[in-house]
C-alpha cells in the first residue's frame, strides 16, 4: 500500500462524486471538496452557482465550531488540503455513515407542508389542525427521510423505520442529536435576524462509538433560512437557500427528472447573493 503523502493532488484518490461534494481518500483521512454544484430535487443543475462551494465550506466550519461544545465534528483542518481545493475542503475524520438524512422542522414549510395538507402528519409525526404554510410549530419535530443514491430521491420515513434501520438506541440519540443541533443553531440565527425553518444533518459513528457530525452544517444547501423582519405565515417566505431555484424550476415546467435545464444567468446572480447575503449575516464576517 502506498503512502499518499498530504497536501499533494496527484496523491488523493476520489471515492465518490456526489451531487454537489467530492470525497477524497488522503491516507487515513477524508477530503470532503464542496463544487459550486447546485442540486435540487435531489437533481444536479447542469449550471453552477460561483464561490457556492467556498461560501458552503465556510460556513459549515463556522458552525462546527459553533456547536463544538454540543457534538463532535468529523474536521481535522480546514488549511492542510491540496491547494487545488484551497477554500472548498475539509480533511475531516473517516466515519461510519448512519444510513438516515436527519431533519429537523420548527416551521412547516416545503414538503412537509404538503404532506401535512394531505395527511394531517409529517413523517409520522400528528401535527395540531389548521396550521398554514411556515406556520411556526409548537416545537421541533424530527423527520428524517432515506439516503437515496446519485439520481434517486429522498424519501421521508417514519421515526418507526429509523428504529427498524439503526435499532430503538440509536434512533433516539440521532433524534435527539438533530433537535439539539436545531434549537441552538436556530437560537444563534434569531439573534442575527434569521429564522431556521428547517435543517438536515448528516451524522456518522466514529470508531469508539460515538456519533459525529458530518459533510456540512446549517448551510443555505441543507438548510431553510428566512429573515425574520418579514416573517409572516400563511405565505411563502423570502429565502436566503435554494428555494428560489425551486421556485425557478418549478416554474419553468420542469418535471423534476435528469436531465435539469440550464439556470438563467439572473438566477444564477440572485442565488449567488442570497447565499452570500446570509454568510454574511450569521457570520458577522464581509465575503471577499
């Protein structure tokens, strides 16, 4: 087996190409490299959204470090990574992959808000009578959904599969993990003037046991970001995510199926600023 010595491009193995992130094998570690890919309906657009890979990568560190105290992280370093990847990669710990897309809602929008309409739950989870879209709800719920392979859909599951899949132990803590990382992640939002509607984590088991937080955190791209001076339910909200190449796309007559039509360049720019807008916002750091 040969040593594949750090900082070095040539010495890195790709593992696996995602929708939007790369991963890397580099010795004993992991390189996970954010692309300015842009996915949506579990699709990726064909057009990519410049610095959206950089602007995911910082933001995600800014949170790990955020919620440090709360759960561990998978990142080793955010600077030793080839400097191809400079500013888009973490060198981060290898894991064992929970087989669950952990989400948590303290609002109901998306589509969790149509299942609602039609059943009355989301995953499961019996919601009061007559809330209205970005309804605020009495307090987080957990929904998790599958992990469906590149070109597949994420499904939702019930808090029931997730104990059929990992066992009734492990379920719990993945519950509670997710509503923790919710409540204090959406506590330091509000005090920017950001409302989290929702978020997806990734969590992983390290070798003695214990479940870490993995790939990104509270990110425009697994999260729904709201300003709250102009939160009002009953409506859809203004959105510092890619709701707004939803809202493009589902517009555009799109049937949600590869091949996703190109996004036109003003698209492209709003997205762009919007995912800008709100790194700047919780952050408090100006984007250069």
């Amino acid at each position: 087996m040969r040593v594949r010595p750090r900082g070095v491009l040539g010495a890195v193995e790709l593992l696996h190409s995602g929708k939007v992130r790369d991963v890397y094998a580099d010795g004993d570690d992991l390189l996970l490299v954010a692309s300015d890919r842009i996915s949506i309906y579990d699709v990726a657009l064909p057009t990519p959204i410049p610095d959206k890979g950089r602007l995911l990568t910082a933001l995600s560190l800014w949170w790990f470090e955020q919620l440090a105290d709360l759960v561990p992280n998978h990142v080793i370093s955010a600077t030793d990574v080839p400097a191809e990847f400079a500013g888009r990669a973490i060198r981060c710990r290898r894991l064992e992959m929970v087989p669950v897309e952990c989400v948590a809602r303290g609002y109901l929008t998306g589509g969790g808000f149509e299942e609602y309409c039609r059943t009355g739950t989301v995953s499961g989870v019996e919601l009061p009578r007559g809330l209205a879209e970005a309804s605020i709800l009495p307090e987080p719920i957990f929904t998790p959904s599958t992990k469906a392979p590149k070109g597949e859909h994420d499904e939702p599951i019930t808090y029931a599969q997730v104990v059929d899949k990992v066992g009734a132990e492990t379920a719990e803590r993945l519950r509670q993990i997710t509503i923790d990382v919710y409540r204090r992640g959406a506590e330091i939002a509000a005090d920017r003037g950001i409302l989290v509607a929702d978020t997806k984590i990734e969590l992983g088991w390290a070798p003695d046991g214990s479940l870490v937080l993995a790939d990104e955190l509270l990110t425009s791209d697994s999260s729904r970001f709201w300003p709250a001076e102009s939160y009002q339910p009953g409506r859809a909200q203004f959105s510092y995510d890619k709701q707004y190449v939803r809202d493009w796309a589902t517009g555009s007559g799109w049937d949600r199926q590869p091949p996703a039509p190109e996004v036109p360049a003003e698209v492209v720019a709003a997205t762009r600023a919007r995912y800008v807008d709100v790194y700047e916002k919780l952050t408090g750091n100006r984007w250069d």
